[in-house]
C-alpha cells in the first residue's frame, strides 16, 4: 500500500513517462515520501509488536498450561497425602507471605512467595474446551491483560441429563460453535461468560470498537472516552457486552480496568468481581498481580465464612456460605431476575472444584481444622471423596478477632462503624483508633492483630455478630449492583437488556423453590438457622437444619 502511494507521488516527475503540463513540485515531492516512509515504517513496528506479543502471550498461556498440569493435584491434593493432616497444617500455619508482601511490590510471577503460589485458583481443564474459549480472547483483537470464564456455562450447575440437544436448540444458542462447548455444557446449551481486565480501557474501546462495533450499543456513537468514562464512572467499574457470537459461540464478556478489579480483590470494595472470583473460574489469561491479589480474596472470603459459622459444620456449609456473599446484597436475589437455587446448585455440582480452591488455604489458617482427617490422607480425596467432610473452627475470641482486623480494609471499615454504633464509642475515640489501624496497613500484616476492640466483636453473640456482617455484605454489594445493573441499559441497549431480564424471568419461574424453602448461602438462609436454634444452628446446603 506505502509502495503504491510512492508511485503515485513520482506521477509528474520527469523522465517517469508521465507527461506533465505543470513543472515538478520537488519540494512537495520530498515530504510526500518522507510521509510515506515514515508511515511505512510505523506499521511495520506495529506489526512487529504485535507479532511479539502475541508470541509472548502463546508462549505464557503454554507455560501456565505446562503447570497446571504439571501441579493439578500438588496444590489441593499433595498436602493432603501426608501422614498426618494435623501434621501438614503445624508445617504450614506461617502464612509469610500475607505478613511480608503487598500486592504493589509483585510485578512478574518470579515475585510470587513461589512457584506453586495460586495455582489452587487455577480449576482442571479440558484442553480442548480451553483453546476454543482462548480462541475468543484472540479473536477480540484488542489488548487483554487477564481474562477468566465463569458461570454455567463453564461450570455445569447440574447433573448431566444424558440428552443431547438438536441441531436447531443449539443453534439457537451458539450458532457454529465447536463440538467440545456442546459436550461440556451437557446437552443444555447456554451463554458463556467473560470477564477482561485491561490496562487501559479507553485504548481497548478505541480498537475494539474499531474491530467489532457490533458489539456495542449506540453509546459508541459518541466514541471510546465517553465508553470508558461510563465504564469507570459508574456501578462496579465495569463494561457488558452480552449476546455477542465470537467464533460461533455466543458469549458475554465484561471489561474492567486491572486496577479496578485489583483494588476489588483486596479491599473489597464493591465485592463485585471480588465475589465472582470467590468460586472457581476458568482462568484463561493469568496476571501475577491479580494472581496475588486474588489470593488475599479467597482468605478473606474464608475468614468472612468463618464468623458467620458456627464451631463445627461441613464443607457444604462452608462453600455455601462463601458462594452466597456476592449474591447477598444483590437485588436480583429479592426480584423474579434469577434463579433462587443459585447457590445449591453452584456448590452442589462443583465441590470438587471448591476444595481445588479453598482446601490449601484452609490448611494455612490456624483456627480452623478438619475433623474427619481419614478421607485426606488420600492423594486425590479432592477429586474422589463424595461426602463433605466436617470441620471445627477454634472460638477463641484473640483468633478471632485477629481474623477480624484482618478483613479487607473497605469491608472492615464498614463493620467497624457497626459496632460503633452499638457499642456506644465517642467519635473521637473511634477516629483514632481508626488512625492507628490505617498506620498498621501501612507497615507490617505481622502487626494487623485484633486488639481489644476485635475482640469485642468476636465476642459479641453469635445471632448478632452474624446480623451486622450480613449487613455489611449489603452494604457493600447492594448500591454498586443496582446501578451496574441499570448501567446495562446504555451499555447493552434496550433489546439486549429486555432479552437478559427474560431469560432471567424465566430460570427463576422454572427453579422456584417450594413455599416455606429457604436457599442456603442466602440472606433467608442464614436468619432460619440463626433463628430457630441461636448460635449453633446452620443451614446445609440440602436446606436442612443442622446443630
């Protein structure tokens, strides 16, 4: 193309066998193929970075394929085939790394505490399945730092039906997608979903939209600053793109800055995306700073889980109430907008999963243990053991209040203001305690231990205690939710939307529970048991009480 613009500036220029009637314009002769050159030379750089980055990304995704498999069982299954898991958790119990390293100073996976760090967030995959879903992440053709797929789309959220669908049902869903989504979805074809977490959403939106502005509704008309203004601005930080077919598969995909989503992972401030990562993802595209932050996420959802619990319970009361805190201040959980069995059925079929993710982090807190250790002395009790085990949970108001300081710092805020209030504390007072958990943030994890008003808290009745961090949760979740709901409209348009809330409508018309029900994880979950029996009461996630 440069080579032709060339030609065409020679057009004139004698001795090139174009007459001329105009005497030649060296001057403008000279610019114009300085111009050309320069342009030439720009797009060939382009085209070479873009050559190295996605050799680099290639090149990544197979070394983080390698150790996945490679490790699939070393992070969840290797501890437990110890002698001893009493064992395994005295070795274990210094977690250095929250006492030593802030997410700021992780650049590259070589900064990670080790090699194996975070791996348990990372779930077995079918290799084929993942290639055709990494295929989207390509075929988007714009940069993506870190991207996971979620939902049921990836992650069944029933027992397989044995039926498989017509040409026409699945077309009606991905209209060429491969072979492998329609056996991994399970004869029962949905929309897969995406999160990317970019580096710069206003340069992703510019080329995104310049590549497939399909994708977007009429607000792109107004170009990518004021996309990436909404996207920032408003709700949780994030962008939908629902309904769209990518390589014949229909997909939604939501767009997030990293730091967004960084900050999220640690502080909890929205517990949007935060709340997602809480259950097993299908990583596709990892980033060693998200890696490290999502880590702090998932002990934070597992001490949030603790104090909600009460001294002995199951692994399906644990994961019950983990997958239940994103979806606690949700307002589609009080509307006709989504399914009310959500999160039996998400912890019911992916157990295995669940303990991929959470077992290696319970191994490392020190106040929790499990109380049937028989099942793990097994190499792969992860994959092979069908009864959830029982675990015991240390009271101990000092062990839980440590748990307590260490709560994510926007979530602990929230809590603390709680307990302000009901413990009667002067401002004054309450502002420089304040203070001087903030100076501890900013030192050293080792000084984050509960004082004396942590400990108050932990100490505070059990029915209470579990009250105000459901209170907290709500308040957390409630307001961005809403408007990142509503933020939908300009974001997807009005048919997309109304086509969302349908099919929406219609999961929770089909999976209603039956009167009198409650759903475990839930806000009404957790008022039943904490009602009917005081503080050692818990709902299992077959909705039966237990002591």
């Amino acid at each position: 193309m440069a080579v032709s613009r060339i030609a065409v500036a020679l057009r004139g220029r004698p001795g090139t066998g174009h007459a001329s009637s105009l005497p030649f314009d060296w001057a403008g002769f000279h610019t114009r193929f300085a111009s050309e050159c320069r342009l030439l030379a720009a797009r060939r750089k382009f085209a070479t970075t873009r050559r190295l980055r996605s050799a680099r990304s290639a090149e990544e995704d197979a070394r983080h394929s390698d150790g996945e498999t490679r490790s699939a069982a070393t992070q969840s299954s290797s501890a437990p085939a110890a002698a001893d898991a009493a064992d395994y958790n005295n070795n274990n119990n210094n977690n250095t790394w929250e006492d030593n390293l802030k997410v700021g100073n992780v650049e590259e996976f070589k900064d990670l505490p080790d090699m194996n760090f975070g791996l348990n967030q990372h779930m077995p995959f079918n290799e084929e399945f993942k290639k055709a879903l990494k295929t989207v992440i390509w075929q988007i053709r714009a940069p993506v730092r870190y991207a996971f797929a979620y939902g049921s789309g990836v992650f069944p959220q029933s027992k397989p039906c044995g039926r498989i669908p017509t040409q026409e049902e699945m077309r009606a869903v991905h209209p060429n997608a491969p072979s492998v989504v329609q056996k991994t979805q399970n004869g029962s074809p949905k929309m897969i979903d995406f999160i990317f977490a970019v580096s710069h959403t206003q340069h992703f939106h510019s080329l995104n939209m310049r590549y497939n502005r399909h994708h977007y509704s009429g607000l792109a008309s107004l170009g990518s600053a004021a996309v990436s203004r909404v996207q920032d601005k408003w709700g949780a930080g994030v962008y939908f793109h629902p309904y769209v077919v990518v390589n014949g598969i229909l997909i939604k995909y939501g767009v997030v800055h990293v730091d967004t989503l960084e900050k999220d992972l640690t502080d909890w401030e929205t517990l949007y995306l935060a709340g997602r990562l809480q259950k097993p993802v299908k990583i596709l595209r990892d980033d060693p700073k998200i890696r490290f932050a999502n880590q702090i996420n998932l002990v934070a959802a597992l001490r949030t889980a603790l104090l909600l619990l009460p001294p002995t319970f199951n692994e399906l009361d644990l994961y019950s109430v983990i997958a239940g805190i994103s979806y606690l201040g949700d307002p589609r959980m009080s509307l006709p907008a989504e399914n009310p069995r959500k999160v039996h059925n998400i912890v019911g079929n992916n157990l295995a999963n669940f303990r991929r993710l959470y077992s290696p982090l319970i191994d490392t807190l020190p106040n929790v243990t499990y109380a049937d250790r028989g099942p793990r002395r097994s190499p792969d009790w992860v994959f092979t053991e069908e009864t959830p085990l029982r675990l015991a949970q240390d009271m101990d108001p000092v062990k839980r209040g440590n748990m307590v300081r260490r709560l994510p710092k926007a979530f602990r805020s929230r809590l603390y203001f709680q307990y302000q209030r009901k413990f009667a504390i002067p401002q004054a007072d309450f502002e420089r305690m304040m203070a001087e958990s903030k100076a501890d943030d900013t030192t050293s994890f080792r000084r984050r231990e509960g004082g004396g008003f942590e400990r108050r808290i932990a100490q505070d009745d059990a029915v209470e205690l579990r009250s105000h961090v459901r209170t907290v949760i709500k308040q957390t979740i409630g307001w961005p939710s809403t408007t990142q709901s509503l933020k939908a409209v300009l974001t997807a348009g009005i048919p997309r939307t109304l086509r969302y809330l349908r099919e929406k409508y219609d999961k929770w018309r089909e999976a209603r529970p039956a009167k009198g029900t409650t759903e475990p994880g839930t806000e009404e979950g957790w008022k039943t048991g904490a009602s009917k029996k005081g503080s050692h009461q818990v709902v299992s996630s077959k909705g039966e009480e237990r002591n």
